[in-house]
C-alpha cells in the first residue's frame, strides 16, 4: 500500500473516469467511443490504454487435455503504456487486434514454465486457445499482476474509429481506461487537459454526454482505493497490539526493577558504577525484546503463508505478501526501540535512587508507591487499548451478524451453479451453442436428486450483469436515459432461485426468437419508474444494440428484486429478457436439488464430458458458497481484527494479573498482620479484587472514550451499525471488567493463604 507499483514512472499512470451526478456516478467505466477520444485528443497524455471492465476465460488444448484459463484482453498498447517490458520475445503493438489480424497472444511466466517447461522454442509457436490456432509472441514477467493476478493470457484488440459515431458505443460503459501523464505533467494538469475534451464532447454528442463528465485518478490509488480502510483498519489492530505488549514488557520490567532494588542497592555499596547498572538494566530490556522480535519474525514468516492463502481474491490487487529485507529492517528497528524504550524507565530508576534512601525505606517508602502508580497506570494503559480493539472487533462480528440476515431476494440453499467455457472455434455459431446447453441441461434435469434447472446469463449475489439504459415508449426520453442493470434468462430461472413472480407471468418455452419480445423488470424498477402506471403491457427498448429503436420489448411481468450487485448494496432496477431472443455470451446453469448440491458434482462432470470433452467447466460450486465468498474480504478483515483483539485481551489480562501479584507480594507484611489481628480472608481477598476491578473500570472508561472517537474512522467497514453501538460498549465493557476479575481472583486467592508468622518476619 506505500510501496511504489512494479511499473516504470509509476507515478505517472492515472485511471480515466467517466461521472454522471444525476446517476450517482462518481468512477464509472468509460464507453469505447470516448476512449478513443480521449485517446486522440488529450494533449496531456503521452499514451492511453484500455480493458474491459471484466474478465473472461479460455481454454488451452494441448495434447488431448484441456485447460481453462482466465485471460484478459487489452489494447495493443497496454504493455507499453504501462511500462512494462516482455520477459520473452515481445509485447503487442497499437494496430494488432483478434478482430482484424493474426490472433496472437502473450502468455503469464506461471503458464510458460508450468505448462511449457520454460521451453524459450515456444515463442512465434502457435498453441490452440478457444479452439483457435494462436501465436504466442511474449511471456509477460511474473511480478506482473495488473489488473488480475490469476491472468494466464491476454489478446490485443482494438476499436474502430467510425464506433464512436454510434450511439450504443457512447452509452455502453465497460471499459478501464489508463493514461501515462507526458513528462513534467502533473495530475492537476493531466485532468484540466481532460476536463478541456469532455466538455467539447458534450456539445458534441449531446444525445449521449449531456452531463457526462470525467476525471482521473492515480493508479496507486485506484489499485489500493478498494482495500485501504481494510489494510489500515489491520494495521492500526497490529499497532494496537504491539502497544499492549510492548506495555506489559515495561510493567514486567518495572516489577523487577522494584524487587532488585536493594539488591542494586548492595552492589552500589561494593562498587559497582551507576552506568554499569543502568547498561545492565536495558541489557535485559533488548535481550527480552530480541528474543520477541526474533519469535515474532519466525511466526511472522508462517504467518504471511497463513495470511496469502487466506486473503481473499482482490484484497492485494498488486504484489504479494512475504518477508523481504524492508520487512525485516522494520521489524528489527521496532525491535530495539521497544528494548530501549520499556527498558529506560527501570534503568532511570535504578540510577536515581539514593542507596541511603533505598534501605531506610525497608521497601515500604513512598518511592515503591510512585513505581507501583506506574505500574498501575501501565496496566490501565493495556486494559484501555484493549477496550478499543476489542470494540473494533465486536462492531466488525455485529456488523457480519447483520449481513448474514439480509435477504438477498432468492434462495441459494439448495442450488448447484456451473458455468461452462465453450471454445469459440468450436462453437461459433448461435445455433451450436443453443443446442449444446440445451443438451446440457436435460441432462442435468434428469440426474437423481435434481429438481428444477435453468439458466441465466450473469451469475446471481457476484456483482456481474450488464447495464443498459433504456426508453419507455410514450414517454419523452430524459437527456441520458435510464440505467438498470440487465440479465438474460431461460423460463423457470426465478423458480430455481425462489425469486417470485409479483405480477404478471414469467418466461415460458413459447418466448422463443420469433415470438413477441418480451421482457420481466423488477420491482425495484417497478416502483421507481411506474409508480402511478401498470408496467404490464408497456414497450420499453434497451441500448445493448446500436439501433434500439429497432428492438422493442414488452413487459409481461414484475418480479422480486435480487441484490445482485452485493449484499451490502440495495436492489437495483433491473430487466430480464428471455435467452432465446437476446443470448448472452456465457450461460451460468442453476440446478435445485434436494440433496447437497455438492453431492452431484461428479455426475455433473461425467454427463458435461460426455456431450463435448472440449468443453471446459468453470465455475461449479453450491450458490451458498458463492454467497460467502462474495463476502469473503468482510470475513478476512473481521476475523484478523478479532484474533488481535484476543490476544490483546490476554495480553492485558497478563498485566493485571502481573500487577496484582506484586501488589500482594508487596503487602504480604501488611497483610500478615490483618490476618494475625482477626481480619477474614474474604475481606484480605476483596482487598486485592477491588484494586484489580478499580484498575478495570478506569482501562474501560478510558478505552471507551477513545473508542467512541476511533470507531468512526471504521465506518466503511460497518454495516447497519453505528461506531458508537451502545451493545458493542456495553459487551466489552463486561467482558474486560469480568476477565479483570477473574485475572485478579488468583492473586488474591494466594494473599488470603499467607502465613501471618512468615509474613511478619519480612523486613
């Protein structure tokens, strides 16, 4: 996150935006006819790259075996803008593209070496990629993980210039764009260039950019923008952490330094320089703190491996999690000013004290209650910094809880989905892959323990679907249309998914492509744009298509709302056209079972191969774990901030407990008499509780002040809770003040069973 990126001059890369306030658009994807323009005619740009917005899949042939691949397409010039060399042979150049030209393609390092055993004879070779003969022309370096890092394949491609005279390719927005700023170019600068052509663009199409603005970003920040308050929310955790112990070393430190006091004390009085007191004292601060610093370094190497294997997809979008020298530098650095600054409070100690003062005072003079003022206040210190990460996790696990309740519009209990990857020379036509799914799907209807099965174009609850405006006939169009999401469907897709039917009907097998085209809405669309009207009957148009004008479809049914874009997110509008008349490029199939979904996967395989065993399965997983794993980085960040907060609560429950000890210790004399007088134990035994529970109560006053300040930088993070959740205070108040308690019981416990002889003999 502060490291500069992996590629030349990176601080001169930016990501271009497209904004439209009236949408709420604030970092929208460009339309391929603006790229273009901004490509030509920003004079502040030494270069100007694009991909699309989401990723795709291929799939390798080789020797009778196929591979399924995630690839990236790119514009010819994307390696060059981003400055980013080939490993072998070369990149792509501005005019190569699949559409018109060779299909050639660059390979990831991972895929040379692990599939082709590095062998260097590959480049200029073709190999078959989506049953296409393709050249391979370079392999890209493994450091490269920009924008995925699971991309083994990427393909050049290119836009016509006469796209940007048609209205769907201004009002389609799929593409990331990215631009390297000319030398001595500042960001600042960069954006009023853009600024200068988007605003000539509006007068110039004004159809499509009424109201269309733009901006740029930095890459760095675009890169770490998702992930920040993540990364710094675990970072603030660690520091918190590191604080409690480095508290509780100190707090130990200073006990130890009040029991050798006389023992210092006797070897002044033989000789013995202050100096070699005061070394001696942060000695045994740095040795502490080295053997700490190098445990923490052996579990910190673990740890990464637990970490990278855990972290979810997109949480370090560039780069990789590890040790490296900076790492360790870092660690050692932490390492010796923890030594140096829990070490120096003893050995200040042990040099201003008088010997004469020392053993006057017999050990009960005023200067052991100033050292165990510190003590406590240190332990008050670790109890309040605990409150704090304790409040952090518990908001984060209330904010899990309340995301796991919302209804997400369908049901995935139950449900097997599968997407397939068809090699597109293999399937090229629309006739041959209708009849393949179709095939596919009987199939799989007819597995034991299958109930129902569709299709759908978009997999539901992963964000993905395609976003059109569209027009409602007899109505006026506004300036820039209306954007709701957009899916494609098979008949019995919402019965698959429980979504149901609230007016209307939905698909059947009559919807065919030379049937009335008709259409399903939701009722989010329902209620914000026919309020007062019955959509039934209405004919509303979409721009998936350059023309259409020419493609009208009829609403014939209103159904339940899905969160398809997360569920953390509300329902968008959204449309449903019938696959048969408006077929998407990939199909994700759906079975409802009453068994557990996973249980039919190997049928699942046996009866896909059977039909075509070039076919490629990607995605074959119950929907439930798909659920999960679209709230996987909420899971990561949770549960690593609980971890710290735990082991900050023991860490702190150590130093009340270290804290009371001495207390006892250093009152036992006191303590003899009291139970040589008479006193009950359960009175000695309060005595020590009620200093450990007054300790608790002030860490948790202060910690829950500062709490309630600091839980406000986290509320990216939460969801349908406030930082300041009165439950969440109340809980960890309770919790901390009762595991004071239970630190401070044995203490007190030991106290109540001293000798009154033993303890009166102590001078």
């Amino acid at each position: 996150m502060l490291r500069p990126l992996p590629f030349r001059d990176s601080e001169q890369l930016v990501m271009l935006w497209e904004k439209n306030a009236e949408r709420g658009w604030t970092q929208a994807d460009a339309a391929p006819a603006n790229y273009l323009d901004w490509s030509e005619q920003v004079d502040a740009f030494d270069g100007v790259a694009a991909y699309p917005s989401f990723g795709s899949n291929v799939v390798l042939t080789r020797d009778g075996e196929a591979q399924l691949l995630e690839s990236m397409t790119v514009t010819g010039n994307f390696f060059q803008v981003l400055g980013v060399p080939a490993l072998h042979g070369r990149s792509f150049t501005d005019d190569e593209t699949w559409e018109t030209g060779e299909r050639i393609a660059m390979i990831s390092e991972r895929l040379w070496r692990q599939r082709f055993g590095a062998d260097p004879s590959l480049l200029d070779r073709t190999i078959e990629l989506g049953g296409f003969p393709v050249r391979v022309v370079g392999v890209v370096p493994a450091r490269f993980t920009f924008p995925r890092r699971e991309a083994d394949v990427w393909r050049p491609t290119a836009f016509e210039r006469a796209a940007r005279t048609q209205v769907y390719f201004r009002r389609a927005h799929w593409l990331r764009v990215i631009a390297r700023l000319r030398p001595g170019i500042t960001p600042e600068q960069g954006d009023a260039s853009l600024q200068v052509v988007i605003a000539r663009l509006m007068q110039q199409y004004p159809e499509t950019n009424t109201d269309m603005g733009g901006g740029l970003t930095p890459l760095h920040h675009f890169l770490v923008g998702d992930v920040r308050q993540p990364l710094l929310t675990l970072q603030v955790a660690v520091a918190l952490l590191l604080l409690i112990a480095c508290a509780n070393v100190g707090n130990l430190l200073l006990v130890r330094a009040v029991d050798r006091e006389r023992e210092s004390v006797v070897r002044l009085a033989l000789g013995a320089g202050r100096g070699r007191l005061v070394r001696q004292a942060l000695t045994e601060s740095l040795v502490l703190s080295s053997i700490g610093g190098a445990a923490g370094v052996a579990l910190g190497w673990g740890g990464t491996r637990l970490l990278a294997a855990m972290q979810p997809a997109g949480m370090l979008p560039v780069g990789d999690i590890g040790l490296n020298g900076g790492v360790l530098l870092f660690a050692l650095g932490v390492t010796a000013l923890s030594g140096l600054l829990f070490g120096i409070g003893p050995a200040v100690w042990t040099r201003r004290r008088a010997p004469a003062e020392v053993l006057k005072e017999g050990g009960r003079g005023a200067s052991r209650s100033r050292l165990r003022r510190w003590s406590h206040a240190l332990a008050i210190a670790e109890l309040a910094i605990a409150v704090m990460l304790m409040t952090g996790a518990g908001l984060l696990v209330r904010s899990w809880w309340r995301v796991q309740d919302v209804d997400p519009g369908l049901t995935p209990e139950g449900v097997l989905a599968v997407t397939l990857n068809l090699p597109p020379g293999r399937f090229s036509k629309s006739e041959q892959r209708d009849a393949f799914y179709r095939e596919v799907t009987e199939k799989l209807r007819s597995l034991p323990g299958v109930q129902s099965a569709a299709a759908v174009s978009h997999l539901p609850m992963t964000a993905a679907s395609w976003s059109s405006d569209f027009a409602v006939a007899g109505r006026e169009r506004e300036a820039y249309g209306v954007n709701v999401l957009h899916r494609s469907a098979t008949p019995g897709y919402q019965s698959v998914m429980r979504v149901p039917i609230i007016a209307g009907r939905s698909f059947t097998d009559a919807d065919g492509p030379d049937a009335q085209a008709v259409i399903l809405i939701n009722d989010a669309l329902a209620k914000q744009y026919f309020v007062n009207d019955d959509p039934i009957g209405t004919r509303i148009a979409f721009d998936r298509y350059p023309d259409s004008t020419s493609h009208w479809y009829t609403i014939v049914g209103v159904v339940g709302s899905e969160r398809q874009e997360g569920l953390e997110l509300a329902a968008r509008p959204e449309i449903f056209a019938p696959i048969a008349q408006d077929e998407p490029g990939s199909r994700v199939l759906l079975l409802r079972t009453a068994l557990d979904p996973t249980a039919l996967i190997p049928s699942v395989r046996a009866e896909i191969a059977a039909v075509n065993g070039a076919v490629a399965i990607n995605t074959l997983q119950p929907m439930t774990a798909i659920r999960d794993a679209a709230l996987a980085r909420r899971r990561f960040v949770m549960t690593l901030v609980s971890t710290f907060a735990g082991a900050g609560l023991m860490l702190s429950i150590v130093g009340v407990y270290g804290v009371m000890a001495q207390l006892a210790r250093g009152r036992r004399r006191e303590i003899g008499i009291r139970v040589a007088l008479g006193a009950p134990l359960s009175g000695i035994r309060l005595l020590v509780i009620r200093r450990g529970i007054a300790l608790a109560l002030a860490g948790v006053v202060i910690g829950v002040a500062a709490a309630t300040v600091a839980a406000r930088t986290m509320s990216a993070l939460l969801y349908g809770v406030e930082p300041t959740d009165p439950l969440t205070m109340f809980a960890v108040a309770f919790l901390l003040t009762a595991a004071a308690l239970a630190a401070s019981w044995v203490p007190a416990w030991r106290a109540a069973r001293v000798d009154p002889i033993e303890a009166l003999r102590l001078q």
